[in-house]
C-alpha cells in the first residue's frame, strides 16, 4: 500500500474492520485439505462437480494477500491528515471531468437509483482511481486464502463459493481475473456476493463488466449502494458551522435530532443550504471541537454499509461534496490525538471499564469514540468524542 495515491489495497483492507467475531466456519488446517472441504460443500449445494474441479484446479495460498491483510497502519491516521493525502486536486479534477464525460450515465443513475454522482465519483477515485489501477492478486486465490486464515472465515468463505457461480456464468476466469487483495473485483471494487447480488449490464452488451465498463461498474455500484438503504434525493453530509457555548455531549451519531432542531440550537452550514428541516441527522466531530464539524444525514450511515472505516468513510462523504462544489472544511487546530501505541493503550483501558470499543486495533471507530465521550462525561471533560494524550494520562 502507498500513499497519497489510494488505491485497491487500501479500500480492501477496510474488509477486516467489517468482520464479525470468530464463528464455527471451517478454517484452517492443511491447505489440501482446506480445499477438499470446499469442493464437498459446493458439490453439496448443488454446484456441477466438473465445474467445481475446474475453478479450484491450480488455486493456491497468496502469502502476498495475507501481507497485505495485516498492512492497517494508515487506518490510525486522523481524518484531516488522511483526507488531505487521499484527495488531490488531481482527482477532483479528474472527477468533474468523468462527470462531464459520462454525463448521460450518472442522469440514469440519478433517475433511477437516487445516487447523487458525487458519491460514485468519490468511490470510484479512492478504490481506483477512476479505474486506472484495479489490483493485481489473483481474485480466486485470495479469496481462498482469506476463507482459510481464521480471523474472518465467515466473511470470505461465502465470497468463495459466489466467485464460483459467477465461474459459472462465465463472468469470471479463476486463472485471470485479478483484482483487490481482499477479492475486490472492478472499478468500484464489488465482492463476488454483491456482484451476484447487484451487478447490472448497463450498456446493453448481456455481460456485466465490472472491470472494462464505467456504465456497468457505476450503475452496480449504484444499485449496491441502493441495497444497502440509501435513500434517494437525499444529502449525505454538509459542513457545518457549531455556535458558542455548544453542547459537546450531544455530537456523535448516536445521538441524533432534526435538522430544524440542530438549526434551532445554532447550527448554521458553511455553505449552500441544509436538507429539509424534518430529516434526522447527527454532529459529527472527526477530530474533536477544534476540528471540522459535518451535520451527518441518514444517506451517511449508508457508507458504513459499504465500508466499516470511520475515517475512509468520513473522507469518501466529504469527498462527495467537493465533486458537488463543496468548499474546503475548515480545519481549525484539533488537540493533538494519539499515536497507534497510544491508541492501543486507550483501548486496552476502555475494555477494562466494561467498554465494547469493537476490538483492540489502535484505529479510532465508532465504538471507540462512544466509549471516549462517555468517559470524557464522567470526568467532566468537553465530551466531544477526541482522545487526547491528556486522557489517557487521565484514565
């Protein structure tokens, strides 16, 4: 992985930070033998045992995919250093010229799905960089791999025996479709399940082509994005401007009003209006009360389903708006936060409260921060969700 270029490496590794706790999925053991278990269920499902020999024959283990699963340092950076590596002027230029250049395909999409261009143009960028660089591991035998180590079986195992269907269908060469680390396939980096699930033959030519066509690659994004819960017409995220004398305690996403009600309290948008006054939404500090401030509609949960990283999640949304003519956030001067080690510490602390910070991994969540404000309440600290140094020292 290299920054500041983003590409298919660093939106796959978010995949760890959606997986659930360990279940009874088979995993492990000898590779072989890995293998024949796979075989045996998907023969048991029903799938054609030629066809089945065929797509796991000459699959082996990518020790290049497990080093790329355990690369997470760039996840502890805060929001306001990882955005600006991760969004260049280079690709808001280049984002506003696919808009002008696919122009008639984002109006369908707009039309029929709800997804403002915006928000496909910004994970188009930072999965691929507009489909310039799309992963070179070999989808199948990373996928296999993932499915065998035993830290998230139950995610991978799935997308396994879906990558056979698609072999299937002929919409996938187990020796040469090649893509993400994590088995990501295309210009906005869609798992074998989703394919299956959301994929769509936009231009017309009966083949779904994640990796050749932008209609088909943008419109299956859509149509995931869709799935997922998102709600058509609708804003994601708008800067936001806090007034005097706020109310720390009431920021975060778990803790939501209405528009009217935020506006009501003094919350005013740095620029262009906010949505309609009965929408819910939350404040959302990434770097605390020194730092930018975003109002964080329902649409904004959305890319959580997509991806399970507060700050790519938080860079991908206030990405979205620049390729709309949002202005640069106001940074202000955020205390400085924690270093990776720090960060672990914090955690180790929280956990030892009762805390569920959704595991131990040095990155700042959202389980992390809920935890960080409630403590920062009971200590009597402006509760707004940033760790410092200081509280750690204090806890």
């Amino acid at each position: 992985m290299r920054l500041p270029l983003l590409l298919p490496a660093l939106a796959a590794a978010l995949l760890p930070l959606a997986a659930a706790a360990q279940t009874d999925v088979p995993c492990g053991g000898d590779f072989r033998g890995f293998i024949a278990g796979l075989k045996d269920e998907a023969i048991a499902a029903g799938h054609d045992p030629a066809k089945v020999d065929a797509f796991f024959a000459g699959v082996s283990q990518d020790q290049r995919t497990l080093k790329a699963d355990n690369a997470q340092g760039v996840f502890q950076l805060p929001f306001i250093e990882f955005s600006r590596r991760v969004i260049s002027q280079n690709r808001i230029d280049n984002g506003r010229a696919n808009l002008k250049k696919y122009g008639a395909v984002f109006d369908r999409i707009a039309a029929e799905y709800g997804v403002s261009p915006g928000v496909l143009l910004a994970f188009w960028a930072l999965e691929t960089d507009y489909g310039a660089v799309q992963g070179d591991f070999n989808t199948v035998n990373s996928l296999v791999t993932l499915a065998h180590d035993c830290r998230r079986p139950d995610l991978f195992r799935p997308q396994v025996l879906a990558a056979l269907t698609l072999f299937e269908r002929g919409a996938l060469d187990p020796r040469t479709t090649t893509g993400a680390w994590a088995g990501e396939i295309g210009m906005v980096q869609m798992l074998p399940e989703d394919i299956l699930e959301n994929g769509v033959d936009a231009d017309g030519d009966g083949v779904v082509s994640l990796k050749t066509s932008v209609p088909d690659a943008l419109t299956s994004g859509a149509a995931m994005l869709r799935s997922l819960g998102w709600r058509a017409g609708e804003p994601w995220l708008h800067e936001v401007t806090l007034p005097e004398g706020f109310d720390w305690a009431e920021t975060g996403l778990n803790h939501r009003k209405t528009v009217a009600e935020w506006q009501a309290e003094g919350v005013t948008p740095r620029n262009g209006p906010l949505g309609d006054g009965g929408l819910t939404a939350a404040i959302l500090l990434p770097q605390g009360r020194k730092g930018p401030a975003f109002l964080a509609y329902p649409n904004f949960d959305v890319f959580f389903e997509w991806n399970k990283s507060f700050v790519y999640v938080t860079t991908a949304a206030y990405f979205a708006t620049r390729l709309e003519g949002a202005q640069v956030y106001a940074a202000g001067n955020p205390d400085p936060g924690l270093d990776g080690p720090q960060m672990l510490r914090l955690q180790e602390k929280l956990v030892a409260k009762g805390y569920d910070v959704g595991g131990i991994d040095g990155i700042l969540g959202e389980k992390t921060r809920e935890a960080v404000q409630t403590e920062q309440e009971r200590l009597g600290l402006p509760a707004d969700a940033w760790p410092t140094p200081a509280l750690l020292d204090t806890l």
